[in-house]
C-alpha cells in the first residue's frame, strides 16, 4: 500500500513538474491554444487525441457497465472506437480542418462557424452550447475516477476529485495547450503499460488462469450474441450496442476537444503519424477495456455492485500490492488528460468567441489570455461541484451523462462541422436548422423515450431519469438527423457567398498542407 502512495506521489509530482516547465510557452492566445506557431509533431497529438477520447469513463462508468452487459461483444465499442473513430476521422477530417482553420484563422469551433458561414451569431451560440453540455462530462469523469479511489483506497470521492481538479488547474493555467499535449503524451505512455499489466493481471488471476472458455461459451455473453432475454425491441442489447458503438466512434468526429487537436498539427508527416500511432493506441485501450469488463463474470462480488464499482470492485480482488498504484495512475491519467482538453475547448469558446468577439471587441491578446487562464480555473470548480452533487444526490449514471454530453454536441454539429470541411455547399440557414433542431430532438426524445420505456403513467421525473438511460440511442438519432437536416436545407437554400467559400477553400494559400 505505501509503494501505492508514493506512485501516486512522483505522479502529482510530474504533473506539478510539467506546468512549472511549459509556463513560458504559453504567453499569448495562439501558444496558449495551439501551442505556437509550428504546431504539434504527430506522436504528440496523436496521444493528445488518444488520451482525450479515453477517460475515467471508459474504464469506470462504460467497460465496467457494458462489459458486464454485454460481455466480450463490448469489445466491438472499443474496436468501433479505433476504426471509425480515429483512423477513418482522422483520414477525413485531420488534414481538412488544419488547412481550413489555418486559411480562416480559427482557433476554436465557434470561430470556425463564424468563418466559414459568415454568422457572428452562431458563434456566440455555439460557444454557449458547447460550454454548457461540457460540464456534465467532464462532471462524470471526476465521478468516475472518484469511484475507483473511494473503494480501492478508501479515500472519500469528493477529497479525489478536488485533488484532481486541482491538479489539472494548475498544469492547464500555466501551460495551455502545450502542458496538456506533453501531459498527454506521458500519460499515454503510462494509459498502455497500466492496461497491459492490469489485463495480465486479470487473465493470470485464479479464477480466470488464462481460460476463457466459460465466458466465450456463455450464450448472453459473446462475441456475436448480444443477450437473450432482452435482446430486441428499441431498448433492447442489440440496438444499445450498436448505439454505443456509433455514438462514441461517430461522436468524436464533431466534438470541440477532439476536433481541436487536428487544428495545431504540424505538417503532412505529423497527420500520417498521427493517424498510425492514435489508431493503434485507441486500439489498445479500447479493446483491453472492454475486454476486462466482460471478465466481470468470473468475479460474482461484481453482481451487486452499481456499474460504477464494477471495475474498481475487480481491481480491489485481482490486483496485487503495489501494481494498484500503476493501475490508479493509469486511469487517473486517463481523466485528467481529458479534463485538461474539456476546459480547455470550454473556456477558449467563452474567451475568444465571446468576450474578445463580443464584449470586449478591442480586448488585447494578452487580456484574452488572461480572461481564458481564469475561466479554465472556473470550468474545473463548475465541474467538480456538479460531480460531488451528483455523486450525494444520485442524478445520472456515469455513462449516461457521457452519452447526454457526447450526444447533444455531435448532434448539434455533425452536419455543420463535418460536410463544412468537405462541402462547398453548406448554408447558413442549413447549420442553424441542424443546431437548433437538434437541440429540441434531443430534449424531446428524452421525454418520449422515458414515458415509451417505463409506461405513460409514470411520473415526469422517473420518465427523465428512464430518457436520459437511453442517450446513447437519442446521440446516434440526433447525428444522424443533423447530416440530413444539413444536406437538405442546404440544397434548398442560396448558395454561400463567393467570397467566404474563396478563403475557406483556398488551395493557394501559403500554410496549406499538401
């Protein structure tokens, strides 16, 4: 237990470490979000956008929930995650949105909208959107590695999670950008030597001893069969999983924090690094993820737990002394990582898209700076107290605030970000269709979803609560309505202007990778 502690230790330690050592690259707006001119190489910002797509979440609230759902057919999220949502999104969008970003000089997704569709509106807009729907997934990693420390250390969850947030704070005040794709980078490194000893672990343990047989032989838990009892019908296994694969392998494709990575890339090396390395390291994490989750069932202990405690229920039982610390770091890496870009794409769109764009239109840039320093200190304190109500009062599941999260910003700007990049023939009024539209689908089907699930008689608050279950099924709906909203009004609408389609999609222009 103490070689546990003081492996926690050297790791605040290095993370105290990293925001003394980047304070100087961080001076002004551009360093602070892309961390300066030249941009990121590709190993960096590919374990950047590895480290920000896992957190806390995928150990804690989705593989412990779903691995014990489904079992080993939960792999084929994580699977989902390393092909469509990192090899094929950076394959499509990576050089795309570097190039458009630089050409209008972006740096956050509501300026992007404000660029490419000539709406100073819709970036206020947007940035509002994006800031509120935010804070409940980053509310849930903090629940999610709260989770893990309250029962495999005994350490009460709201002492972890202002720990953490204060370390995040700190190393993301100082560095920006930069402190965080350096952070990542150690911290992936540590994401996959903690997964590879944490399933080795689990298969070398006496109750599993390498033989598998019993799970993959079990009919409600295989690779191909995805439950029995509950297995049809719109709320059954099989429409779940291939909710959850879609809403987080497609989800990522129009997410501010995963889609800021691709705008400080350096160059047409750095992508194809990139998309080798990231690939292969949503792989790993995602598949062995998973896969632990499913051996939940050859430890019954994980039968009457809450989804939240089935992982670290396992940990406590099969890791031994002193590998717990690695196995913590792994997963605390894994959430602070994410915490760091989520407040960082918060406080750059209130900022920059709204202060500088807004308020304080003559606001220099080192007031910007400034202003954005502190509205990521207030992103991390707004988040942690909505994770410590939400971990005395019950209110959403951890995966199911994800989902929320993850579902109602893809929806919003799938249409309108993706075919932006791709299609001359976006129109203004086809993204605001999509924005608002979406918005009012996804509350909507909460509503509908939790009465048709639970019955019209039940109360309002129990239909909320059986609605918000379903948010991995309303995320896919909404993505998927967003790119058909998008195409049609903008097939019925005017085309854009000549002018703002020259600059977005110069070929001429002088930082155009080729």
């Amino acid at each position: 237990m103490v070689l546990d502690y003081i492996i926690l230790a050297l790791y605040a330690l290095s993370m105290v470490a990293i925001a003394f050592y980047t304070k100087s690259r961080s001076g002004s707006v551009n360093d602070f979000l892309l961390a300066g001119k030249k941009g990121l190489n590709g190993w960096m910002t590919a374990f950047a956008y590895g480290t920000t797509y896992f957190s806390a979440v995928i150990f804690i609230g989705y593989a412990g929930q779903f691995g014990r759902s489904f079992g080993l057919a939960s792999v084929w999220i994580g699977i989902g995650n390393a092909i469509i949502g990192t090899l094929i999104a950076w394959l499509v969008l990576a050089k795309r949105t570097r190039n458009m970003t630089q050409r209008l000089g972006t740096k956050t997704m509501p300026e992007f909208f404000e660029k490419r569709y000539g709406d100073s509106k819709m970036k206020i807009f947007s940035a509002v959107v994006i800031f509120i729907f935010l804070i409940p997934y980053s509310a849930s990693v903090y629940n999610g590695i709260s989770s893990l420390f309250e029962i495999v250390y005994g350490i009460p969850g709201w002492i972890v999670m202002i720990c953490l947030a204060f370390l995040t704070a700190l190393y993301l005040f100082f560095g920006g950008y930069f402190a965080t794709a350096l952070s990542d980078f150690i911290q992936g490194i540590i994401m996959i030597i903690g997964v590879v000893c944490m399933i080795l672990c689990f298969m070398n343990h006496d109750r599993v001893n390498w033989d598998i047989s019993s799970l993959v032989n079990n009919p409600n838990l295989t690779w191909v069969t995805f439950g029995s009892d509950a297995g049809s019908g719109l709320y059954g296994t099989t429409v779940s999983l291939i909710a959850l694969i879609l809403l987080t392998s497609l989800g990522v494709w129009a997410l501010p924090q995963t889609i800021h990575k691709y705008y400080a890339v350096r160059d047409k090396r750095a992508i194809t690094q990139g998309v080798v390395v990231s690939t292969a390291f949503a792989l790993i994490i995602g598949f062995i993820a998973y896969f632990t989750g499913a051996l939940s069932i050859f430890f019954p202990e994980t039968y009457t737990v809450s989804d939240a405690l089935v992982i670290p229920t396992m940990l406590k039982i099969a890791i031994p002394a002193g590998l717990t610390g690695i196995i913590a770091v792994l997963i605390l890496s894994a959430s602070m990582s994410t915490l760091s870009s989520v407040s960082l794409a918060s406080a750059s769109v209130i900022a920059v898209d709204m202060y500088k764009g807004a308020v304080r239109r003559d606001a220099s840039d080192k007031r910007v700076n400034t202003v954005m320093r502190i509205l990521c200190l207030v992103f991390v304190a707004i988040s942690v107290i909505l994770a410590i109500l939400n971990e005395k009062f019950g209110i959403a599941a951890i995966a199911y605030m994800m989902g929320i999260s993850w579902g109602t910003l893809a929806g919003c700007f799938m249409g309108p970000y993706v075919l932006g990049v791709i299609w001359k023939r976006v129109t203004k009024p086809a993204v605001w269709s999509s924005v608002i539209s979406s918005l009012v689908l996804t509350v909507v089907l909460v509503i509908v979803f939790g009465y048709d699930k639970n019955g019209w008689d039940v109360s309002f608050a129990g239909a909320l609560k059986s609605g918000v279950a379903t948010s991995p099924l309303i995320g896919v709906i909404c993505m998927i309505f967003s790119l058909i909203i998008t195409v049609a009004v903008s097939l019925l609408t005017r085309k854009p202007d000549d002018s703002i389609l020259a600059e977005a999609f110069d070929k001429s222009f002088e930082g155009e990778i080729k």
